[in-house]
C-alpha cells in the first residue's frame, strides 16, 4: 500500500504543477515558507540567542533566500542550520523558482512566435492558406508599386499592411516562405499568423471583418479537390456573418470545380471574386498546345515586375469620343478594347466606329498606369487601311495529342480544346490513374467530338514511355500530378517523364512533336530545355489572384481573353500577314496585321539552343525586328486559328 500512496502523492503534485505557471509559484512559495518556519523552529529550539520565534523565522528565512548571510552566525549548531537552509535555498529558491520562470518565459515566447495573438488593423490585406499560390501572391503584392499605390488610396492607408493566416507557424516555416518570396519581403509590411479558417475564432485572430480585401486560395495538394472546395466554401460562410461590421471586405478566391462558381458565391454575403482555377488552367494549357510560344506571352501579360500588362482606365473626357480617335493618343499605350456596364462585358477586337459611352471603361496593353492614359494629341499615326481577309483557314483531317500523366483538369481541358478544333482532334491518355477514375471525371464535362482514349501505366517507368509511338501525334502534353504530397514530388515525377520522353525523341526518325509541360514549381522550369513550352501553375493562379485582389475588374477580362469563344490570343508567322523575310519595324508589322482586321500586341523570339524564347509586349513603333523563321507576332484576333500546321503553328 505505501507505493499506491506514494503514487497517489506523485499524481496529486503532477496535477497540481500542470495547471499552470501560478500554481507552481504558489507551490513553491509554500515549500519557501514550510522550510522558513521549520528551520526558524529548529534553530529557536537550539539556540536562546532568539527572542521569539518569528525572528527564528525571520532568520531561517534569510538565509534560504540568501547566501550572504552564512558568516554571520557564531555558534556550531546555527552555522550547522544555516549551512543546511543555505543549500536547501539553491534548490529550491533559485533552481526551481528560476525554472518556473524559464519555463513560463519560453512558453510565452513560443506563443508570441506561433503567431495566436490576434491583430488590432484596418484596411489591411488578408492571404488565407499555406498553399503552393501563397508566395506567389505575397510577392506580387509587394512588388505591384503602381496598382497598389492605386489600391491604397482608395482605402485611405499610405502603406500596405500584408496579413498572412498559415495553418502552422514557426521559424523555418517563415523562413522558408521569406526565402521563396525572395528580395520584395519587408518585415515591417507582412505579419504572420497561424489559425486554421474553417474556425471562426482564428479568422478573429487576423481582423478578417475589418480588411479591406482577403485573398483565399485554394490547395491543389489537398486530398481531393471536392475536399479542397468544400473548405473554400465554409470559410465563405464563417466569414459571411462578422459581429460588428456594416460592410464586408471584398474576397478573392479560387474553387476548382467551376460548377461550384456560384455556390461560393452565394456563401458569402460581400462583394466577391470567384476563380476557377482549374478551367483558368486548362484555357492556358489549351491555348500553349495551339500556339507555339504562349507561355512566354502570357508569363509576360501577367507579371508586375516587368514588361506591358493590362489596365482597365476610365474617365468623363472619353465619353462621345470614336476609339478610332482615342486610338492615336496613347504615346506607350495600346487600346484593345472596353468594358461596358451593366454587366461589366468585356468586348476585344471591336469596330473601332464604336462611341465611347458614359460609363465605359477603356482596356489598354502599357508598362504603368499612367502610360494607359490617352493625351490629348495624336502620337501614334493609324492610316486608313483596305481590308483584307484574315489568314486562311488551313484545316487538316486530324490532329493527334497525347497526354502523359493525369489531373482532374485533364476534362476542363480536353473540353477546352474542343472549342478550337472543332472536332479534328484526338486524344491518347496515359496515366497511372485508374481508367474508371478517369471516366468517372469525364463524365460530368461536355467531350464535344474529341476523340479520347485511355491507356494505363506509369509514365515515369522507361519501359512505359519507350513503347509509345511518339511520331504518330502532333503535340505531347506532360500534366503536373495533383494527387502528389507536395509540389516538388509532383516535379520530380513530370521531369523524370520529361527526361524519358526526350531521350525517346532523339530517337525518332522524324520530326519530334511539340512538348508542353506542366511544373508546380517556377524553380524547377529552369530544368526544362529552351524551346519548351513551360506552364507553372501556382505561380499563374497566384498572379491572378493577386491581380483581381487589386483590380476586381481584371477577372471578367482574364475571362474573355483566355476562352476559345472570346477574342482569341494568338501566335502566327508574320508570312500569314505577308511579311517577307528581312527587317521590319513594329509599325510595319502592326499595319500588316491590321489590314486583316486584327491587333498586334507584340513579338515572340522563338528559343535557340542556348536562349529561353523571348517576347516584347508593346514595344515602340520604331523599334526593328529580323523576320525569319523563329519570329512569330502576338496577336489578338476574333478570326477562327489556322489549324493546319502552317502559318499559325508550325
């Protein structure tokens, strides 16, 4: 029975010790005081020097909590006592008392590094989610000088306050994200916290009510996609309801699912940007196995940093003006078209007789926002052109892609490409996925008259890839994994395909056919030889993200700029135009394409073996291009592409 009570004992104290840092220094101090008073008893027993024994005490107790005091006593039995309450002190009164105190300093400082402590802001920007888009976004944030500029004024702040709401937090994780965002982090503008946003009370902790925007990306590593959209929409509905806000913040997010578009918008009772991801992706990935050297167009169109992108203006002094006559004002800008209310359409490639109305805004291609302001004398000379018919429509009994490796925006995808083939287009599907999986995805998306079929096995083994007959089809797409743990399992996978598929094709007889690889991380594209049309996912979801956050507007553009049944974006030879080979200026090359009802926005420099390909968004008029083969004019046109391999896409 005497080990039960000892146990007993030991259980009681461990209670007692766990309930926090109080209790422990009231413990102690109540061990400090029993060994005052039974010393101070002791030694009032021993030694009649004492008057009472309070000063016994007294004495007992000074020389627990001091050392000093130790070559003060006279006789043998006091010097023994307070030898004993000297050493009883060092444990107790500086090793435990200090260790209570280390302990709770060490927690609290865990604490304050987990990041629970909840922020007191106003107008600040709010990232939900550590995903593989959350870099990305924070870095386009801070680098977006004149947007952002923009942004802050119309919310009163004179800086940006970047909020950040991760799942977990620690030193290495905020490392790790200072790391990938790169030069642009600033402590004093991003604040970390940790909290997950399906709990309301960790969306308190960040002030969400009280922002001025949130951005909630998605997780394309999560374990499905449904799970991944269902969590969107929860937070959409946690964050629809704050306790003591008139008006809510504007968010910004991203479901996969686009069928889900609307359920998330209804989740959330603000104003609100819905995105579907994996549709965006796939109009992408559409458009770079239609046009050689997308990427490299679109990396450029959606990038702050660097290069031309889009901004939409607006102003009482276009109103009765002809864009034909609001055309040659802009000295670095170029019109590409309008928004129009009500509905917020966006219209491209419009009849230039068009008159601006009261409430159109202008879309123009410039490097900042205030070269997409038109002046008020002509700068750009647009002469009056005969019309000729576009490039000839080529058409080709079939077109063969094969794509390696599965996601489930491969159906947004193959329904995409429908839309620009029109039905001469087959596909050959190898993937590791089960084929019922896949048919199961197919299901619920509109295949039009492509031609599917499926085939089983692991791209990334050398006997699977050798035994594919490469020089039967047009174009190989190699799809980045999301059922993968993380973004660089999901690369490692693509580049050992990539590697495999490239061996294969030096083996080829033949020319090989055009490859397009999907990465989940930008880092890695650096892998992937010049020539190859590279489409970083994350990295184009996140921009985008970015982009609307700032500019609500920019997501119904996006919208008609990508889809196959808007404006089309295209790649051609400037032979389509009849341009001869030789040395052209960017006006010259502008009036070709113009004579056949269609924009130049820019031109693209094919790689070479040791040059990534190149492209120059809105270059000046006089700037001189050498028109060859590896030249190709960046296009915005509403004319069907050319579907043979021809001037379009050779």
């Amino acid at each position: 029975m005497l080990w039960r009570a000892r146990n007993f004992a030991k259980f009681q104290l461990e209670r007692l010790f766990l309930q926090g840092m109080m209790v422990r220094l009231v413990l102690m101090a109540g061990l400090l005081v029993f060994i005052s008073v039974t010393g101070g008893l002791i030694a009032g027993a021993i030694d009649p020097s004492f008057k009472s024994y309070g000063e016994a005490i007294w004495w007992a107790f000074l020389r627990l909590s001091d050392p000093g005091y130790l070559g003060d006593d006279q006789s043998l039995a006091k010097r023994i006592i307070s030898t004993a309450l000297t050493v009883t002190g060092y444990v107790v009164f500086v090793g435990a008392l200090v260790a209570v105190l280390t302990q709770w300093l060490n927690r609290v400082m865990r604490d304050l590094e987990a990041g629970h402590t909840p922020i007191v802001a106003n107008d600040h920007v709010l990232v939900i989610g550590s995903t593989t888009r959350t870099a990305t976004i924070v870095r386009e944030m801070l680098t977006s000088e004149g947007r952002m500029e923009r942004f802050l004024a119309f919310h009163d702040r004179s800086a940006l306050q970047l909020v950040l709401l991760l799942q977990e937090l620690s030193a290495d994780v905020k490392s790790d994200l200072r790391d990938e965002v790169g030069p642009p982090w600033r402590e004093s503008q991003v604040v970390l916290r940790s909290g997950s946003p399906l709990r309301i009370e960790h969306l308190r902790r960040v002030d969400f009510a009280r922002a001025a925007a949130i951005v909630l990306p998605s997780d394309d590593l999560a374990a499905t996609e449904s799970e991944a959209d269902a969590r969107i929409i929860k937070t959409l509905l946690s964050m629809a309801r704050p306790e003591d806000v008139d008006e809510l913040p504007l968010v910004v997010t991203e479901v996969f699912d686009a069928r889900k578009v609307s359920v998330a918008r209804r989740a959330y009772a603000g104003p609100i940007e819905v995105l579907a991801s994996d549709l965006l992706i796939a109009r992408i990935l559409a458009l770079n196995l239609v046009h050689r050297g997308m990427a490299t167009v679109l990396e450029e169109l959606l990038a702050h940093v660097h290069g031309a992108e889009l901004h939409v203006v607006g102003d009482a002094a276009f109103k009765g003006k002809s864009l034909r006559s609001l055309r040659s004002r802009f000295p670095r800008g170029m019109l590409l078209g309008l928004v129009r209310p009500p509905k917020e359409k966006v219209r491209f490639v419009i009849d230039l007789s068009t008159v601006v109305g009261p409430e159109d805004r202008l879309v123009v291609l410039a490097d900042e926002h205030d070269d997409a302001l038109p002046g008020e004398e002509v700068v750009r000379d647009f002469p009056e052109v005969d019309r000729e018919p576009p490039p000839q429509v080529l058409e080709r009994n079939q077109e063969r892609l094969l794509i390696l490796g599965w996601s489930d925006r491969v159906p947004d995808l193959v329904s995409e490409l429908d839309h620009h083939y029109h039905g001469r287009l087959s596909v050959d599907v190898l993937a590791g996925v089960p084929i019922d999986v896949r048919l199961t995805h197919l299901e619920d998306h509109v295949m039009g008259d492509v031609r599917i079929q499926h085939f089983e096995g692991d791209v990334t083994r050398p006997s699977v890839v050798q035994r594919q007959s490469f020089g039967d089809y047009d174009k190989v797409l190699l799809v980045a994994s999301d059922r993968a743990s993380t973004g660089a399992h999901s690369d490692a996978r693509t580049l050992v395909t990539y590697l495999l598929v490239r061996r294969a094709f030096e083996k080829l007889s033949t020319t090989p056919p055009r490859l397009v690889v999907e990465l989940m991380d930008a880092s890695n594209r650096s892998l992937i030889h010049p020539g190859v049309d590279v489409v970083v996912s994350p990295l184009i979801i996140g921009r985008v993200l970015a982009h609307v956050t700032l500019r609500p507007e920019l997501r119904a553009i996006y919208d008609e700029l990508l889809t196959a049944d808007g404006p089309v974006l295209a790649t051609r030879k400037p032979s389509a135009y009849g341009v001869a080979d030789g040395t052209s200026t960017f006006d010259e090359l502008r009036d070709a394409v113009l004579r056949r009802g269609e924009q130049l926005i820019g031109v693209v420099k094919d790689a070479t073996h040791d040059c990534e390909t190149t492209v120059d968004l809105n270059p000046v008029g006089s700037e001189t291009y050498a028109v060859d083969d590896s030249l190709r004019l960046a296009i915005l046109t509403d004319t069907p592409r050319v579907v043979a391999n021809g001037h379009d896409e050779a």
